[in-house]
C-alpha cells in the first residue's frame, strides 16, 4: 500500500511534483556543473604546471643560487678552445660553457635516498638544470671588449633557445651568443619529473641503459628551431650527443621545461658537479600528506624552497585565473544560496501541500493509521520526489557539462617571472656582470613570463555526482520532514474540525 | 438486528472544553450516556451544540477533559495515542459527510486503506475490500478514482471502507447532510439493512429529522448537555 499511495501521490499530484522536482534539478544541476568547472580549472591549471615541472609532481625541492660577484664570464686570454686566433685587428674565439641555471642552488643528490625514505611518498627524483651557453665570433684585440647590452638581452627573449648576433663595424667585434637549457634526469626511471609531463614526438625516451652515456632528448620546439632530428647530434660543452628522441609538451604549452635532456650523470660529469643536483621532485600518495611531507622536506632541506602545486598556481594569472576565481567565489555561492532557495521552495510546497491534505490525514488516523505510518508515507512521497529532482538535476547537469565542453572555450594562463619552482625571480635574465655575459635567450627557470593557452574541458566526478543527489535527498528529507512533523502534531480530531 | 443487554459504552460525567481565544468553550458538560451493542442511535441538536464533538470522544479521536468512556470495558481516556489508534482501526468504522476519501486512490484502494492498520496481506486486503464494495452495489465502480463517483457512489465507498473491518460501531457524522433526498434513502436503506444483518451498533449525528425517525433511540445535544428526545 506504501508504494501504491506513493506512486499515486506523485502522478496524481503533477504539478507539485514537477515543480519541486524541477527546483531541486536545477539546484542540483547548479552544484554539478559549478564542481565540473572547477574539477575542469584546476585540471586545466594542473596541466600548465605539469607543463612546466611533470604531471604526478605534488612538491617541488629547490634552493635559490646565493648571487656571487662576477657571474658567468668567458676568459679570452687563456689558452685552449678559448684561445684567439690571431688577425690584424680581430681575434676569434670560441668557447661553451656549461654552468647551473641562473637562480638555482644544489644539493647533494645522495640525499634523494632521504626523501625517498619519507612515509606517504609514491615517487621522488632528483635533476640537475644547467645552462650552456657558446661564444662564436670576434672582437677587436686593440679595444675593451664589448658586453652585449643588458637591456637588449631582457627585451627579447627567446623562448626556445638561440643566439645573439652582434653588430659589427664601427670597430665592434661580430660574435654570436648561443644559449641551451638542459637537464640532467636520472635514467633509472621515475613516475615524477620534468619527463612526466612529455609526449615523445618520435625516437624513444631514456632507458636506465642511457646512464652515463652521451645521448640527448630534444624539446620539439627547439629542435624544430634548430633543425635537429631523431640520429642527428647535440654538441654540449663541446661534446657530441646522439639524438635519441623528440619530446614534447602533453599539455597546452608549447616547450617542455627544457630544451635538451641528458642522463643526470652524464649532465654532472660534464658540468663538474658530481653528486650534486639543482631540484627534487616529489609526489604524494594522498593530497592529505601533502602539508605535512612540505614541512617533513622543509626540516631536510632547511633553506630551500619547497612548494606544491597550489603554491605554483598562485603564481598564475590571465582568464584561466579568472575563470578558477569566479568559480570559487561566485560559483560556490551561487550554488549555496540556489541550493536553499531550492530547500525553502521543496519545504513550503510540502508544507503546503500537507495544509491542503489535513483532511487526507485526518481520515487516515480516524480509520487507524498510526502518526508513524503517516510521517514514513509523507517523507516517502518527498524523497521521491527529491530522487526525481536528483535525476534530472544530474541529467541537467550532464548536458550543461556537455554542452560547455562542445564549445571548449580557451583559457590563457601565465606564469609570471617564476621558476618551475616556485621562486619567484626578479624577472628574466640580464643583470649583466663586468665582463661576463650572463646568459643568452632561452627558457631559462626564473627567465620571463610564460604563457599557456589551454582548452577547458569541465570534469565529472563521481564523488561530485554522489554529493548532489545526497543534497537532493537532503532536501527531500529536510522537505519531508517539515511536514511530517506538522502531520504528526495534528490530532485527529482538529485534522477533521479543520475541515469542517 | 434488535439491542441488546450487553453495553458497548459506558460515558460518565464526560465534559470537553477548549480555550477558544483565551475563552473556555464547553462542548460537552457532564455527560452520562449508555450504548448498548446493536443500539441504532440518532443524536440531533442544534449547530455548535456538542453532537459532533460527542461522536469524537465515541470514536476515540480527542481525549475529555474530565469524566471517563469506556468501549467495550476499555477506557478510552488512559489510552496513548497508538493505542487509540489500535482500538479506531480494529472496532470503529466512521463515516463523514463529506466522504473523506482519498482522491488520489480509487474506490477498491480507498476502501483498502481501512485494513492496513491490521497488518492483512495484499491479496486478502483486496478480496475484502472488494467484497466489501460489492455489499454496498459498487463492485463495478472498483477501479475508480472518487473524482469520477457521484456523491451517492462516494459515500458508499465511504461505507464499505466503515465496514471491511468488521468493527463493533459505525459512527456517521451526517452520513446523507451532502446527498439529495432519494439518495440519503438509498444511503439510509444500506446502513439499516448492514446494521440488521451484521449485528453491528450504529450511532449516527444529523440534522435531517427524516433520517432521526429511522432510528430506535433518540438523543439531543444543545449546549453540550444531552437529552433523550
């Protein structure tokens, strides 16, 4: 008889039960499609910082170089490579050097096996960045010679590596700056790291076979640049790497984090920096641990930088920002005050509709119904009619998802004058020393700002998909068990005097 | 069917009063009345007079404010709530004058609604109830809603839902006050002829001095004070 009476009330009594379905379906579609487009930004925002330090990172270990006087200089007097060779007025050089990235400190790479030994982690790994940077060219043997001018050097950075070519005549020299980010990776192979983030575009990618050998993997962008293919070679501090792969970003932006990739120890001999690495990459088995492992990696890294993906994406900015605010603030409200305005309308009409059934309950209690099998019939009727609302407040909000998806609409983002990690710099390079070039364009950690544009897909999520049909059946209960408790209170005598 | 010795009720100085307002209204002031079973009693008096607030206390839907009822030894005025309902599902049937059938349940589900307090099976529910619509000449009109029943066709689904329970008393609040004069006969012959033939108590609250006359016994409430006419 329950389900009988039930299924009766509902289809007898369409219009209350279309319209209270339909306000918790539009509330509950509200809820679906404000979580889908925040699982939808803060993938979106994971994807542009995966771009730049891996996807599966959750924290990032890095330290800040302590600025020293003099910066990278190229030695013209000394012998060997860097010897001139003798002209009336000119002498050429040509001389690579291979440095730690600007910005960035080491560690000693023995201490990975610390952070590997911390509780909640799933993968850690350790790379060493370093920027090379070639000196082609001449200058005059009878003048100073000349540093290229340091503004020049901020006002156009390349963003995928290149040279400089400076003037000549007017008794200046005429040389050319060549400069590479590459990054020593441990081969041994991990789910975390600048690798992570990549697609392999053609070749393969490292084999723990590749370790201490002289192979490269090349961003696709500065290989396109540079005219460089699977089999053909890098030259590194003068030494020639085999080209083993093409790797590309696998999210909206254009570069992988660096623009050439070596086996780390290879990338330490060659730097001479044994045992020494510029970054740890870090993920948590459970974003819950995240906090905790920060502070566990502040105590063995006492100095450094250590940051997680929300730290990283306070740093950025545009219309993906935008959209990830608008969705925190006006989304989340709007949901809230459409969920109550949705919960006040299923009450009042349930309230209303039990003023309108006094005399039904009356009758019922005169003929024997206990107060118990009322409130379960009445708060029956409502949960239906909430799980009515819940369905097709999904349903809404599916299509919703679905519909926003179809147009993709695209969000830029920047990372403003930040390294991957997390350090944020005073702004590119340049800050030239006496005598020294100080780096030539390139995508250096800590160089000028990046711009990602990503398409925004919305996400469903399972657990979001449970919470708005557990709010649903909230309203349903909360609904019902208004008007329970005012079926409940009548006797049945005032019930039917009502009436009368 | 003829009355008996044996009493159904047993009211003793029965008074209800409500606070109407901030004023005590007395609806029923000291009231001693006997019901024997098999009784066909009439109660008439004028508007506001008590008669309808009387038929509640019979029936166990309000509680007195002072002096006791009894229905077959039981007093009503003890019971709880649950129990009261107990006692209105197993030996009261009641009819209204306004019918007070569900509208969204048809004839057969209406009358049904009368055995689910008793915890009987679905299937024996509905041959009950459809025995029950066949007693009062409505077996066909089973599947209806009471939207699509005349008045008549209501009140003697009404009736069958009084009566599927088989309870000691029948309690009308105006059983004919919304029917024309050849149906209130049609009603009043199938009340009389359930009331011979099923040995059952009916008491019955009217105004129609047409439908008084069938009764055997007589009683007046005006003021909350009854008398016998």
């Amino acid at each position: 008889m329950f389900l009988k009476y039930l299924s009766r009330e509902l289809v007898q009594r369409k219009r209350q039960t279309i319209l209270v379905s339909i306000a918790l379906a539009v509330a509950i579609a509200l809820v679906v499609v404000v979580n889908a487009a925040s699982v939808g930004i803060n993938s979106a925002q994971s994807k542009v910082l995966s771009g730049l330090y891996g996807i599966g990172t959750d924290i990032t270990v890095s330290q800040t170089a302590i600025p020293t006087q003099g910066g990278q200089r190229f030695d013209f007097q000394g012998g060997g490579q860097g010897q001139p060779r003798q002209r009336p007025d000119f002498s050429t050089f040509s001389q690579d050097r291979l440095d730690v990235a600007r910005f960035s400190g080491t560690f000693q790479s023995k201490t990975l096996s610390d952070v590997k030994k911390l509780a909640g982690i799933s993968g850690a790994s350790a790379t060493l960045k370093l920027n090379s940077i070639s000196f082609n060219g001449s200058i005059p043997t009878s003048s100073t010679v000349t540093t290229p001018n340091s503004s020049t050097d901020n006002s156009a950075p390349s963003a995928s590596g290149g040279a400089i070519a400076m003037p000549s005549g007017g008794g200046r020299g005429n040389f050319e700056i060549t400069s590479k980010s590459i990054e020593g990776i441990d081969v041994t192979g991990s789910n975390v790291g600048p690798l992570s983030g990549v697609d392999v575009a053609s070749g393969r990618t490292f084999a723990t076979t590749d370790s201490n050998t002289n192979v490269a993997l090349v961003d696709a962008t500065y290989a396109k640049a540079n005219s460089i293919a699977v089999g053909g070679n890098v030259t590194i501090k003068s030494v020639k790497f085999q080209v083993i792969g093409i790797v590309a970003a696998n999210s909206g932006s254009a570069e992988t984090s660096s623009n050439i990739y070596i086996p780390l120890d290879t990338a330490q001999n060659l730097a001479g920096k044994t045992g020494l690495v510029t970054n740890f990459y870090v993920s948590s088995k459970s974003a819950s641990n995240i906090a905790s492992l920060k502070k566990e990696l502040a105590k063995i890294y006492p100095g450094a930088t250590v940051s997680s993906q929300s730290d990283l994406a306070a740093s950025l900015s545009g219309s993906l920002n935008s959209a990830s605010s608008l969705v925190k603030t006006l989304g989340k409200w709007l949901s809230i005050i459409v969920l109550l305005v949705a919960f006040a309308f299923a009450g009042l009409f349930t309230s209303s509709g039990i003023t309108r059934r006094i005399r039904e309950f009356g009758t019922l209690k005169a003929i024997g119904w206990r107060n118990s099998r009322i409130t379960k019939q009445i708060m029956g009727e409502t949960l239906a009619t909430s799980a009515i609302g819940a369905l097709l407040g999904l349903i809404f909000g599916i299509i919703g998802v679905f519909v926003v998806n179809l147009f993709a609409p695209t969000l830029n983002s920047t990372v403003a004058a930040v390294n991957p990690f997390g350090n944020r710099n005073p702004g590119g390079f340049g800050g030239g020393r006496p005598g020294g070039f100080p780096g030539g364009p390139g995508r250096f950690p800590g160089s000028a700002s990046a711009e990602s544009i990503v398409k925004l897909h919305l996400g469903l999520s399972t657990s979001a998909l449970l919470i708005a049909i557990g709010i649903a059946l909230l309203g349903g209960l909360f609904a019902g068990t208004m008007g329970a408790l005012r079926a409940s209170k009548l006797t049945p005598a005032s019930a039917l005097r009502s009436v009368a | 069917m003829s009355q008996t010795t044996e009493v159904l009720y047993e009211i003793k100085g029965l008074t209800k009063s409500y606070n109407q307002k901030g004023k005590n209204v007395v609806a029923l002031a000291d009231v001693d009345l006997t019901i024997h079973v098999g009784d066909l009693i009439s109660i008439q008096g004028p508007t506001g007079g008590g008669k309808s607030t009387l038929l509640q206390m019979l029936g166990g839907l309000d509680k007195p404010t002072s002096g006791s009822i009894s229905l077959s030894g039981d007093n009503l005025e003890n019971m709880s709530e649950n129990e009261l309902a107990k006692t209105r599902s197993h030996k009261v049937g009641f009819i209204f004058q306004t019918f007070n059938l569900i509208p969204t349940l048809t004839a057969l589900e209406n009358v049904e609604t009368a055995l689910v307090p008793l915890g009987i099976s679905s299937t024996d529910r509905r041959t009950r109830s459809l025995a029950a619509l066949e007693s009062v000449g409505l077996a066909d009109r089973a599947s209806h809603l009471p939207s699509e029943l005349s008045g008549g066709q209501q009140q003697r689904v009404a009736i069958a839902r009084a009566l599927v329970k088989n309870p000691q008393v029948l309690l009308a609040d105006e059983p004919t006050g919304n029917l024309d004069e050849e149906t209130r006969d049609q009603i009043m012959e199938i009340l009389e002829e359930l009331w011979r033939n099923k040995g059952l108590t009916l008491i019955m609250v009217t105004h129609d001095s047409n439908v008084a006359k069938r009764a055997k016994r007589n009683l007046n409430i005006a003021n909350g004070r009854l008398s016998a006419r």
